[in-house]
C-alpha cells in the first residue's frame, strides 16, 4: 500500500501518519520527492482501514499495490482448479466444456422426468432444477423444497446425471449437500456470508454465481469466503450484471470469462438464460461464451416452455436446444476445446464413457 501526501502536507502531517502506522505495528518508509512525499508500506499492513488512512490530515490518495483476493488468485495459485466427480467428470482447466442444462424450476414429477431423459439422451451430464426458488415477488412459485429435491435424487439415478441445484438458506446447506452434486448460490446470494462461510464447510462443489449488481472482484472476494472456510471446490458463474441497458432482462458480460481467468484459478461458466432473460437470445450468447473460452454453460431448458411455472420465456424448447448442441460443437472444434458430450445408453450410465467421435452432433 502507497500513501500519497499532498503537495502542500506539513512535516507534522507526515509524522502523524508514521506513527499512526508505527503504532499499529506496520513499517513504512517515506520518499520525499521534489513536489511530494509519499509513504510506502512495507510487507503487512496488518487490516489497515484505508477509508480511515484517506481522511487524515495531508493525505491526497492511497493506493492498493496488493490485492485482497488470495485464495482465488491465480497469482498464489497458477495452475487451474479442475473439479472431479464421482466418474472422472471434469469441470476447469482442459477438460471438455460441459453443459449444464434442465428447467428454472423442479415443477412435477412428470416435467422434470421429461426434461431429465431429453437433456441425458442429448449427451448432457448434468442436470439443472431449483427447487428453492428466489423469486422477486412472494406471490410466485417459491419451489417444491424438498420434495423437490427427492424428484431430482430420483431422475439422477435413474439417468445418470449429476445434479446442480440452488441453496438458499444456510441451515439447508448440509441437507441440499446430501442431493446436489453441484450447490447453486444464486446471484442475489452472492454476498450471503453467512451462507457463504457455511458452504466453506461442505464437501461439495460450490456454483457461485455473479450478483447482478456485483464487480468482479466483489465476485472472488465472495469465493474467497467459501474457499477460506476449507472448500476448493468453486465454479464461478456470470449471469449477467445490471447496465444502463434495458433491451434484455442483463448484460451478459462475456468479457468476464477471460478476464476472470485470467484473475484467477477456478472454473468459469456462463448462464446466458438469466444472463439475457430472452429465449431466441441464448444459442447465440451460449456460442459466444464458450468461444470467449468458458469452461461450460448452464442453460434453461423445458419441455413447454409457455407452461412454465418460472422463466419460461428464457427456456429453450428441446428442439432449440438440440440445435445449440450441434452449434456448440463447432465452436468447440474451431478453438480447439471439446465440448462433453457423453451418449446415453439406455443403461443406468453414471460413469459410463463413451468416445466424443460417438456423439450426434460432431460434423466431420
Ligand atoms: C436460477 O438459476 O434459476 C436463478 C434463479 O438464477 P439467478 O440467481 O442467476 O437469478
Ligand atoms: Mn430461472
């Protein structure tokens, strides 16, 4: 950390901050130049407040040199996180980009069957479905809990399917943990902490999405809450921020995909769904996410969308989303990153590894 005095700071102004410093046991060292003096911290500034440090007498500015992000930082750690399942599935790093795909919401029995043996005989691995909803308003389908949840359990064994599905609350953590193969934190839990802390204590992946109104680095500085608990296990999801824009529901910031890669280790996906809120808007988005290089996409998908009992008109009908399947695997082909596609048997096929040369989409 630098502090910048003013041109005009006094001697005692100076003094002050070294040895308001001195006394919070941080050693600095002072460079007078020609016009100013700026003061350099050196090694641990020990939770020195920076807003306190900027209302002192003489100081014009200070300025972070180091960053508050740690654990989520590719600098402290340079090598991708890649998460394994149960099968040798993999998210992050070079594996396959994978798709995450299923309805807004676990509905029925009925809808979430259909939905699960059409995304599994499409090639899809995992399986999305809420069954706690964040709805905007409380008059709306607030999800089936944890019926809904039972429902998920079944169509994953009898599918073969890893299952993403949200957590809201933190009491519910190690409950959900025990259904879901990936926890969904929804964007307007991102700075949950408590919820956060709590999710630092499961042994499940964690899929952290980006509040709508949230920086990037508000964003890995919420992963760092899960990661400084003991779990490594975070995927980070865009999808879609708040702009001045309001032709869509979000902006869907693609360039956070490299950007975030960038920053840090861990695996970044993208929701064009909600990250657009509009049907006919997500192959296109879905093709520009894994080309931007993200390590898959989580899409919204139902067997009548009009029927919908949430986001209806974001989901893909099963015919638009076979269609964005094909597409995704030439983007894959051109930049050279496969896309996981894994053909269902028929058997009960959790693990169950077919060559990507087997899939119905590759084109020669
Ligand atoms: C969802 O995935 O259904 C959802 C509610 O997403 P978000 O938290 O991004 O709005
Ligand atoms: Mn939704």
């Amino acid at each position: 950390m630098i502090i910048i005095m003013n041109k005009n700071a006094r001697e005692a102004d100076i003094a002050r901050v070294e040895k308001i410093l001195s006394q919070q046991g941080i050693r600095s060292e002072r460079l007078t130049g020609e016009k100013q003096v700026v003061i350099g911290i050196i090694g641990a500034s020990n939770g020195l407040d920076i807003s306190v440090v900027t209302t002192l007498e003489g100081v014009q500015d200070v300025v972070r040199v180091s960053s508050p992000i740690k654990l989520a930082s590719r600098l402290q750690h340079p090598e991708d996180t890649v998460i394994t399942f149960s099968d040798g599935t993999k998210i992050g790093g070079s594996a396959p980009a994978i798709v995450i795909a299923g309805p807004c919401s676990v509905e029925s029995a009925d809808q979430l069957r259909r939905t699960a043996e059409f995304v599994r005989s499409s090639g899809v691995r995992f399986l999305r479905g809420g069954a706690f909803k964040p709805r905007t308003s409380p008059y709306s389908f607030q999800g089936l809990g944890f019926d809904g949840l039972e429902l998920l359990k079944k169509v994953s064994e009898e599918f073969g399917l890893f299952i993403v599905t949200e957590v809201m609350e933190p009491a519910h953590a190690p409950r959900v943990a025990e259904f879901a193969d990936i926890i969904q934190v929804g964007a307007r839990n991102m700075q949950n902490f408590p919820l956060l802390r709590q999710l630092g204590n499961v042994n499940k992946p964690v899929m952290l999405k980006r509040g709508p109104a949230s920086t990037i680095e508000e964003w890995l500085l919420a992963a760092e809450y899960i990661l400084s608990g003991g779990n490594e296990n975070v995927i980070l999801c865009e999808r879609g921020i708040r702009t001045f824009e309001t032709a869509l529901r979000y902006t869907t910031d693609i360039s956070a995909v490299p950007l975030v890669k960038e920053l840090s280790h861990l695996p970044v996906i993208v929701d064009p769904s909600h990250g657009t809120g509009k049907r006919s808007m997500v192959t296109p988005m879905s093709r520009a996410s894994i080309a931007a290089g993200a390590d898959g996409i989580m899409v919204e998908v139902h067997p009548d969308p009009l029927r919908s009992l949430s986001d209806g008109v974001q989901a893909l009908t099963f015919e638009m989303f076979e269609e964005m399947m094909g597409e995704l695997v030439r983007i894959g082909d051109a930049i050279d990153r496969q896309i996981l596609i894994e053909p269902y048997t028929g058997a009960k096929s959790r693990g169950s590894k077919k060559s990507p040369s087997e899939s119905p989409y590759k084109v020669a």
